[in-house]
C-alpha cells in the first residue's frame, strides 16, 4: 500500500516501519508513578506477552529498558550462577555478541561455533553436554540475522531440555512473528524487543521466563541496572512499576502494536504475512538475477541475505542510495566472507511493498548499463 507519512519503507530487521497509529501513541506523556501507566499499560503488557509466549502456567515477563542486547544481557548476568558455565550456539554476530558479554562478565563459556552459514547441530549440542558437565546454561539466537538464518528452535531444546540444562533462546527477530510455545519447547528465557516483530518502536526489551528461574537470579546479577531478579520482584510487588525511570512513550506505543497484532489475527496471520513477503521477495530477485547466500530450506521469513552482484560497476553504497531515493531502504551484509547485503520484511510491510520494490530495485540496476 502506498504511504505518505514516511520518507521510506525499512526493510531491515528493526528498527522497522511502523503504523501510523503505533506513533501516535506515543503523542501523550505518562506518569511512571500513576496506576493508570503501570496497570493499565505496563501490567497489560505483561500478562499479554506472556499469553502470546505459552498457554502453560508458571511464566512471567520482565521488561528491561535499552536495546535488546540490554535484555540479552540483563539474562546472562543474572541467571547464570558464580560456579555456572554458558554454551553459546554460535552461528552468527548475535550469537558471537552473547559469547562478548560473557567474557564481559567473566562468565565461564564454550562456543559450539557453526561458521556463518550453516544451522545449529543438535547431535553436535547433545554430544558436547555429554561430554562436559560443567556447562549449566546453554544459549542459542532463534532467528540469526547475520544471514537469515532460522535454526532449528525445537530439535536444540529437545536436546537442552533431556540433558537438564537451562535454555536461553534469543528471540530477538522471531518472538511474534513466527509461532513458538515457550513452555512446550521448555525454554527456560525466551528474549526479545520491541521494535521486532511484534511492530513497536525501539527503547527496551523483555524476557518471557519460568518463574522459579527468575526466583533462582537472586542476588546474582552482575549489574545494578541489569539485575532481571529485582526488576522483576519490583514489577511484581508494584503493579507493574520498573525500579529506574520508564520509557514511557514507547511502552505506550507498543501496547498499540500488541493490539494491531491481535487485530490482525495474532502470529500465525503474521507469520503468513512475513511469509508471504519473504517468498515474494526471493522470487522476485531470483529473476533479477540475484542469488540468494543460503538455501531455501534454512531461510527465515524475516531477512534475506543476497550475493552481491560480481559486475565491476556494482557498488553497494550506489545501490542503497538508488533505492532510498526510490523509498526504501535496505541494509548491508554483515557475513565476514561473503560479500552480501540483506533485504528485511518485517514490521508493516505487505506483498505490494514487495513487489514496488522489485520494480525498483529492477530500475536500479546502473552496473548493468
């Protein structure tokens, strides 16, 4: 659909394009102190995540101010004990990212690292806990948008859950866009943000966790502001109060987009709408000619990644400003040996977006000249 309130379409894995009406949700000022904030916003959000998360009892969210790695820390430097050991499953910056805060923290870490390209290996996972006792948590990004690699949530957490570690799942650009029952799976701290999938605006994050997990991160926390256990007993004990000052506007706004998600028939209608892009999308470059860095089969339907064109003339800074110009915007690869760029489809985009881009991306083409 055609839309006059942006410069450009982000077609990036968030910051992403929102609805007109989740930004002017954030047009009105809130009292991080007044009940009509914390219950009727911050509570709301809470108990609604938690249904989207899992129909199973004993679950419960905390919201984290920050960027998503905020969250990703808040967990790492919380849940895992003194005398704990971390399994990262690394196939991507995102992974490799939650391997830094470790060592940030002197958390004790193995990395079962997987290259850029190909999924996680849940017999090489239950292998290396066979082997090593030590390890206690293990740690795995659902959807790695260093290429767009979905990996395969269910197998590893088959694999977590059997042996009796504790799972942590980054979720970061699947929660809400592709179906998942955290209880089912038995994942122990699902977390995501809010400028994903579910279509808010950026500003904090949130952990969706067993409660008797969050009971165990007292007093465990390597950070003040980090500290999940006391953010959440705040929370909890307060009707939905954070300890330190509250991003106000965008909570407000992403309870508007928890709302347009339900408005839309929830993440299964979501995911079809993603998919339906991300088909679309691939397609429609295959016959440009581009080719896609992994095969169909591993893709999600969040971000695609695509081989740079090998003409001499290509040059990706002069591709992204054609296509600016022409309202989108894509982003640059982030693969350290293939020369790529990816393409997203999520936040409020639809197939016709897709296809006005291929047409542009088609009249953009100058190294072909």
């Amino acid at each position: 659909m055609e839309r006059t309130d942006n410069d450009y379409l982000l077609l990036t894995p968030g910051p992403l394009t929102t609805s007109a009406t989740v930004r002017e949700a954030m047009l009105k000022d809130w009292c991080t102190w007044d009940e009509d904030y914390n219950t009727g916003v911050v509570q709301w959000i809470r108990q609604r995540l938690v249904t989207l998360a899992t129909g199973q009892p004993g679950y419960s969210a905390v919201l984290i101010a920050g960027s998503g790695t905020a969250s990703v820390e808040a967990v790492i430097g919380s849940a895992i004990p003194e005398n704990g050991k971390l399994l990262v499953i690394n196939n991507g910056a995102y992974g490799q990212r939650i391997c830094q805060i470790a060592d940030y923290l002197h958390i004790p870490v193995t990395e079962l690292n997987r290259g850029e390209c190909l999924p996680a290996d849940p017999q090489a996972v239950a292998d290396l806990l066979g082997r090593d006792k030590s390890i206690t948590h293990v740690a795995m990004v659902h959807c790695e948008t260093t290429t767009g690699m979905l990996n395969p949530l269910e197998a590893v957490c088959q694999v977590v859950k059997q042996s009796g570690r504790v799972m942590i799942v980054d979720a970061m650009s699947s929660f809400g866009g592709i179906p998942l029952d955290t209880g089912a799976l038995g994942i122990d701290f699902l977390i995501s943000s809010a400028n994903k999938c579910i279509q808010g605006v950026p500003g904090f994050g949130f952990i969706i966790a067993r409660q008797h997990r969050l009971e165990q991160c007292r007093r465990q926390a390597r950070s003040l502001s980090l500290d999940l256990y006391d953010q959440w007993q705040c929370m909890e004990q307060h009707h939905g109060k954070w300890r330190f000052t509250s991003p106000t506007h965008t909570v407000r706004a992403f309870q508007q987009a928890l709302k347009e998600l339900e408005a839309e028939g929830g993440i299964a209608a979501r995911h079809q709408r993603y998919t339906e892009n991300q088909r679309r999308l691939v397609t429609g470059m295959q016959a440009l000619g581009f080719r896609t860095l992994l095969p169909q089969q591993w893709h999600s339907p969040i971000i695609t990644s695509f081989l740079s064109p090998s003409a001499p003339a290509y040059q990706f800074r002069a591709f992204y400003q054609q296509l600016k110009q022409r309202g989108f915007v894509i982003y640059p690869g982030k693969v350290s040996d293939a020369d790529c760029f990816r393409i997203g489809n999520i936040g409020e985009i639809y197939p016709q977006d897709i296809d006005r881009l291929l047409m542009a991306v088609a009249d953009s083409m100058d190294w072909q000249e």
